[in-house]
C-alpha cells in the first residue's frame, strides 16, 4: 500500500466530494468531461429502486411532477420568477425557452407555464449550465427527495472511517465542493451512514471563491483560522490541486475507479493516494 506521510504542520485536512469522497461514474447515458462534474454539487447519489439511480435524471424525470405538486408554494413561486429573469437574460441565446407570466387564466395556463419550466430546465441542463436559477430549483427537488428517503448519499468504502479516525487523531475536517453548502449537508446528512455531519467542522462552497483560483483556498485558511501550510487538499483535479499548491497548502490527488486519467506528468509531479487509508498521520504510530 502506498502511504503518504501527512507533513506535522498540518491540522486540517480539506475534502473535496466528486471523485474524492464519492464516485463520478454513476451520471451514465453520455460521456461527461471531469470539469463538468466538478461544477456539479452533487455527482453521486443513490435513489430508490423507483427512481432512477442518478442525479441529473432525477431532475429532468421529476421536475413537472415536483412543479406540480409544489406549485402553489412560495419557494416554488422564487424558483420560477428566477428562472423566467434568467429566461430573459438568455433571449439572445440559441435554443432558449422563455417562461411566460401566469395571468390567472385556470390550469391550462398552469399547465402552459409548468411546460414551459420544464423545457427551459431541459435546456439549459442539455447545455451543462450552472445557472444560479437552475442550481436554486435543482436543490430544492434533491431536497425534497432526501427528505422523502428517495435519495440517499453514499461514499467510498474507505471514507467514513478514515474520518473518523482523523477526527479521534484531532484533525479538523472541512468540505470544500462545488455544490452549494445546503447540498453538501443533504449528502452527508442524509447517507446510507446515517447523519454524518458531525463529521465536519464545516463547509464551503463557491461562495468563497472557484476551486481553480488559488485565492479561494487563501479564504478558506482565514476563515478557518489557520495558515495555508496548516491544511491538507485532497482532490481529484490537477487544475485545484495547483491552485491549492499556489497558496502554499498541501495538497495530494486521488485516483479513485471511474476518474479521468492523468498525465505521465501529473502522475510524477503529485503525491498520489487511491484511498483515504493511505494517509499516514503525524499522530499515527
């Protein structure tokens, strides 16, 4: 087994979710680049024998049905309102689906608008767009669905309990994911595990800056509270793990089943791990 002897100084380890903690192979019916999935909060899901087994199947099965049974609902209305403004704002491109306003004319309208919500969301996920608009919507409905029990989130074998044995260690643990903060929490509260959250001594997302900047890692170690050479990255993107190496945290990229593959270059540049068991901690004897 490879091990990599995790440097003294550092006290908090940084976990990236997509290919990290869980499996990116599980969007089947086409090809996906790996940048894609990244820009994705959730890549691994698993759902009822009644539902599809993916994520974004889930949505574009499922997004009339959750419209109409949620329609009358204030959260529902922000969702729709945000999709027409973003609609608006996409007139000048090819392909897109306006949403008209509801005037009260009686459920043929109703139905009129949801289609048009429908297809609109079609669109805009047949051309892998990260819409403020289109992630809100897409939350609620995965959230709704883990409330319901018809999704639950699941790891790699080896992650829950080499986190456990980090924390018992005294590492801090914090995720750092593409996906929203909420969406995170769902995935780990809501998991063949159970509730794992605490787990975690917190979350970021986005909101703190893009996984590719180098910045963004500078911000989680203030917000944290500690320096960048006191935090482990582990990652399967060589494009994060550079910038996290750039503001001088440690950083180790993992190959997990079902990754994109590397470069010669990459692989002899990295520290290379393919499961959190090989991590040896400072503590460790």
């Amino acid at each position: 087994m490879v091990v990599f002897a995790v440097p003294a100084e550092v006290a908090v380890i940084l976990l990236d979710i997509e290919g990290t903690t869980t499996p990116i192979t599980y969007v089947k019916g086409k090809s996906i680049p790996r940048e894609t999935f990244k820009n994705v909060f959730l890549s691994m899901l698993t759902v009822g024998l009644f539902l599809s087994d993916t994520l974004f199947p889930y949505i574009k099965d499922n997004v009339k049905e959750y419209l109409r049974a949620h329609w009358e609902e204030e959260e529902c209305q922000q969702d729709i309102s945000l999709l027409r403004k973003q609609a608006e704002e996409d007139s000048n491109l090819d392909g897109v689906v306006p949403i008209p306003l509801e005037t009260g004319n009686g459920e043929d309208e109703v139905e009129q608008v949801i289609q048009a919500v429908v297809d609109n969301v079609h669109w805009q996920m047949s051309l892998d767009r990260k819409t403020t608009a289109l992630k809100q919507l897409q939350g609620h409905m995965w959230r709704a669905a883990y409330a319901t029990g018809r999704m639950k989130g699941e790891f790699f074998q080896d992650v829950v309990p080499a986190i456990r044995k980090w924390r018992e260690a005294g590492m801090k643990v914090y995720i750092y994911s593409s996906g929203s903060v909420e969406a995170q929490k769902l995935l780990f509260g809501y998991s063949t595990e159970g509730d794992i959250l605490e787990l975690f001594d917190g979350h970021f997302d986005t909101k703190i800056g893009h996984k590719v900047e180098s910045e963004s890692y500078r911000r989680i170690a203030s917000s944290i509270g500690c320096s960048t050479n006191n935090v482990l990255f582990l990652t399967d993107v060589t494009r994060e793990a550079n910038a996290a190496e750039e503001a001088d945290m440690h950083v180790a990229v993992v190959v997990r089943p079902g990754n994109a593959g590397l470069t010669d270059d990459e692989k002899s540049y990295y520290s290379l791990i393919t499961s959190f068991n090989e991590l040896f901690l400072p503590s460790s004897t």
